[in-house]
C-alpha cells in the first residue's frame, strides 16, 4: 500500500496578546476547507506530561526559576511533544498547525532571558534533528498594543509579567528570526484590525497550499 505524503508543519509565533490565538481558527478553518486534515496542538504542552511542564513554567511566578531550568524544561516537553504528537501526525500525513515552537525559545530564553543562542542551537539539533516548521506565521505588534490587548484576557503569566525591556529584546529576536529565515517565516503586522489581519492570514496560508500543491 503507498505511504501518504508526508504532512506539513506550520507554526505560529508571537509577542503576547499579538493575535495568535485569535487566528488559530482562522488558519485551520482555512486548511480544512482545502481539504487537509490538521491537528492543532500547542507549546509548551501538546502532551499531558507537557502541559504539566507548560503549568511550571507560565505559573510559578513565586519561584526564583534559572533560566537554564526553564530553558531545559520547554525542551524537554518538546522532546515528549515531537515523539507523541508531532511526528506521528506528519508521517500520517495530516499536517500539524503550533501555537509557538522552536522561535519562542530563541525570542523568549534567548532574546529575553539572555541565554546563549548557541545553547538553544545545540538542544535543538539534540531535540528535533532536522524536524523544522515548513510555515511560520509571526505575529508582529508593538509593545504597548501587546499589552493593552493581553490585559483584555486572563491574569498575566511569568513572561507576561516581565519588564519591557524583556519584551523588546523578545520582539528583536523574532524580527531577527524573520530576517535570517526569509523563505519560513512571514511577518504579519498584527496592530492592524482583526478583519485586515484575518483577510492576510487566510491569503498567506492559500499561498503555502498552493506552493505545496505545486512540489
Ligand atoms: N514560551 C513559549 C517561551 O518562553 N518559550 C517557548 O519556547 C515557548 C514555546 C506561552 C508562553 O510561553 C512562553 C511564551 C508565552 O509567554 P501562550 O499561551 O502562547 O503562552 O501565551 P500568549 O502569547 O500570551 O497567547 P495568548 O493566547 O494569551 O495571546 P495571543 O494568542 O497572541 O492573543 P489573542 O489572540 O488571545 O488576542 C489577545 C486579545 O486581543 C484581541 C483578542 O480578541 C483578545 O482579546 N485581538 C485583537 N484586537 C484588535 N485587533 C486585532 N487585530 C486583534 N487580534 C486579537
């Protein structure tokens, strides 16, 4: 019997509050009219064990946490997340759509927390091999838009609550990110309405389909 071909991988990246969630659907509703089935999934978490990682590392805001136990913790539900969710589901050939990945680690622990880049460089080959997003869609919003509309939601968690300049550093690393990966990443500039922003979303992801339709 012939094998599906295999799935595709696409991700979803922003500063807090940039829209992500909100545009989940809109990116699946959007796949799944082309007829593809997609599995949805999240980081950190996307696995029981990873989301009872993902509870430590949003909500223990009592707890003096090293960077490098937080760096190594994402890692490790990554790990649990790529051998029991995200692999099994592109050699399927569904395609996984992430609400954030790998990109998080080098906006938030690298840019933010200030870890080497190298490091997170060196525990991702170690964690995912050659497994990258074919497709990430970066949020992008300025400081104080971020924060305005994740006020509008729940009480904010460990990263929410940092300084600006935390938040700054991680809106850079993204945009570096962005720049170094033209081909993966495209930018959407999220401080615009939800409707201009839903309709570049639904355009970008039929571009992908059809690239994808063409190989
Ligand atoms: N993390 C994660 C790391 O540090 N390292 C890692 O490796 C990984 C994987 C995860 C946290 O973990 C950190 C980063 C994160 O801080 P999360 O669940 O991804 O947490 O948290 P958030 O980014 O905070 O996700 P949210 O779902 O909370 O925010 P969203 O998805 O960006 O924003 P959303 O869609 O909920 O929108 C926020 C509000 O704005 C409105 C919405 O209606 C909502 O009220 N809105 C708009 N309003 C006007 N115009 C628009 N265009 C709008 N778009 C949305």
């Amino acid at each position: 019997m012939a094998h599906a071909p295999r799935g595709r991988f696409v991700t979803v990246e922003g500063q807090d509050g940039a829209g992500k969630t909100t545009n989940l659907s809109v990116i699946r509703d959007t796949l799944e009219s082309s007829g593809i089935h997609v599995v949805q999934t999240r980081e950190p978490g996307g696995t029981p064990w990873g989301e009872a990682l993902r509870e430590l590392v949003l909500n223990r805001g009592d707890t003096d946490i090293a960077p490098t136990a937080e760096l190594l913790t994402i890692f490790a539900a990554r790990a649990q997340h790529i051998h029991q969710v995200i692999e099994p589901a592109l050699s399927a050939g569904k395609w996984v759509l992430c609400d954030r990945f790998t990109d998080a680690t080098y906006a938030y622990q690298g840019g933010g927390r200030g870890i080497s880049l190298d490091v997170i460089a060196l525990l991702e080959d170690l964690v995912q091999g050659e497994l990258q997003p074919d497709l990430t869609l970066l949020f992008d919003i300025d400081i104080d838009t971020s924060k305005a509309r994740a006020r509008q939601r729940s009480e904010a968690d460990r990263f929410e609550s940092e300084q600006d300049s935390f938040k700054q550093a991680v809106r850079k690393q993204y945009l570096q990110l962005a720049k170094q990966n033209p081909q993966r990443v495209r930018v959407i500039d999220a401080s615009r309405s939800l409707e201009q922003v839903v309709r570049e979303v639904r355009s970008r992801v039929n571009d992908f389909i059809r690239t994808v339709a063409r190989d």
